[in-house]
C-alpha cells in the first residue's frame, strides 16, 4: 500500500515546504520511489524551494480540468517526482479543489511514497490533505502559539482516521531543547522524532532555489532531516563524507606523492 505522508502544522511558516521537500529528495536518494505533491494551492512554494518554478503544466491545470495528472509530474533533485502547484494568480482562480482527492488517488498508483506539503491551517485544501494521508508528520517551532495551534491540526488529523507519525520541531536555537522537547511530546501526546536546528544554510538554499541536503549536505539542519528522512523509510543513515579537505588530509596527500 502506498504510504500517504502529510507534512502539516498549524501555524504557518514553521518549515513545511524546506522538510516535505528535503525528505522526499532523501528518501529518493535512499532508493524510494517519491513524489511530492504541493497541497498549498492558494500559496505554492515547493517549486520555488526547488528551483522549479515555470513548469508549462502544473496542479493548476490538473485541477481546472486542463490536463491529466501524468503531464503535470515532473523529475525533481535526486530523482525525486514533483507535481507543483503552479504560483499564477490567474491560474488559481479556474482550480476547483474538489478535485484534489481524485487526483490524489490517481498519483497512489504511480509511487510508493506520497508526501504531501499541506497548507497552514484548517481551510479546505488543508483538510483534505489530512484526510487523503495515513500518516500525518506534525511541523511545529519551540514556541507555545505553534505548539498549540499544531495540537489542533493533530486532533483535526486523528479524527479524520490520519496517525501521527511523529512531531518535527524545527528552527530550534536554543541549548535547554531537552527540557523543551518533553514539554513538546506530553502537550502534543506525541513522540518528536526530528529536532531541527535554526541553520542559516536553509534560508540561502532556498535563495538558490537548491535544497539544503544537496547544497549543504553536512550543514545542521541537511543532517537532521537527512536522519529523519532514514528513520522514516526505516534505512540506516550514513554520514556524508565531508568534502572540503582537512588541512592534514592536504598534507598527508602532498608528501605521499
Ligand atoms: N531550520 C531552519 N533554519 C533556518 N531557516 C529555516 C529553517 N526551516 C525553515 N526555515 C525558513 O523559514 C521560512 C519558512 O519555511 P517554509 O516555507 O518551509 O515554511 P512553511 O511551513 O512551508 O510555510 P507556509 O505555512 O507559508 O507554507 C523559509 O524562509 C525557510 O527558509
Ligand atoms: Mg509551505
């Protein structure tokens, strides 16, 4: 059965689009069969975090009647299968997001994984991306207002039949997180299974229109998601090897020779 995973929160901006995004690339990378979709139809952005703006048929399309699910799927980084939802104003207005559900079923037969990056929230398109998924990944920041608006999509999640895979705290900077992340785990009645830190590195990937694990693969915050991407598709994680070389490893290499 293909896993359906949505990638939600409550408030928004807590990093959604940088994790959907950068798990699927490394699951794919894991040798996973992934696609991810753009639930946030009103506010697309994972072409943007992708560099894949501009593509001639998107989710816009699929969901206006336009085109068929099949033209709209496109190969991402690290061979991973995006379908993006299209950023035009005009374009959104024709989208009739009834159709989203059929869609979602016609991409389940073409990949192992679906992720879903779902929009802040509980307006429609938000609720139908947690009541398509089996297992919901809860984004939230170490702050009281995410947690508790993240407790709401949680509870809004299970009552739709969608299990919670496990809490994602990201953007995390300060050192008492230990104290913080079982504040998190027994307000949110929920195991954290990621703890991302705050990383300059995200924010210029993005920029770059690059993804994190493949631009900065050994920054903070590429290393946690990529240990949350292994956790998920239950295969071992290995750490990169570092591929600036090291003032000794310069020196040995030179007298060697
Ligand atoms: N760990 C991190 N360190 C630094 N910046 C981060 C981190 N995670 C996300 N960001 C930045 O936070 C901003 C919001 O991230 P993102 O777009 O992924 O959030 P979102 O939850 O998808 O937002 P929305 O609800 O609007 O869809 C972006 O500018 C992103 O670069
Ligand atoms: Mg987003």
């Amino acid at each position: 059965m293909t896993r359906i995973i949505t990638v939600a929160s409550g408030k928004g901006g807590v990093g959604k689009t940088v994790i959907a995004a950068n798990i699927g690339i490394t699951l794919s990378m894991y040798g996973k069969d992934v696609t991810i979709l753009d639930a946030d139809i009103a506010m697309a952005n994972l072409e943007l975090i992708l560099g894949m703006e501009g593509m001639p048929v998107t989710l816009q399309h699929v969901l206006a009647g336009e085109a068929s699910v099949d033209e709209a799927i496109y190969t991402g980084p690290g061979g991973v299968k995006i379908v993006p939802a299209g950023i035009s104003l005009e374009g959104l207005r024709k989208v009739n997001p009834d159709l989203l559900e059929n869609v979602l079923l016609s991409i389940l037969e073409r990949t192992e994984i679906l992720i879903l990056d779902a929009p802040a929230g509980l307006e429609k398109s938000a609720i139908i991306a947690l009541a398509s998924a089996n297992e919901l990944l809860l984004v939230v920041n170490p702050e009281i207002s995410s947690i508790t608006d993240g407790l709401k999509t949680k509870m809004v999640a299970e009552r739709l039949g969608t299990k919670l895979l496990g809490i994602v705290v990201n953007r995390v900077t300060s050192s008492g997180i230990e104290m913080a992340k079982k504040e998190i785990e027994a307000i949110l009645e929920g195991r954290v299974v990621a703890v991302i830190p705050e990383d300059p590195e995200v924010r210029k990937s993005a920029a770059f229109g690059q993804p994190v694990v493949l631009r900065s693969p050994n920054s903070p915050a590429a290393k946690a998601i990529k240990k949350l991407a292994a956790k998920i598709g239950g295969v071992e994680y290995r750490e990169e090897k570092e591929a600036k070389e090291t003032a000794i490893s310069r020196f040995l290499r030179i007298f060697r020779r």
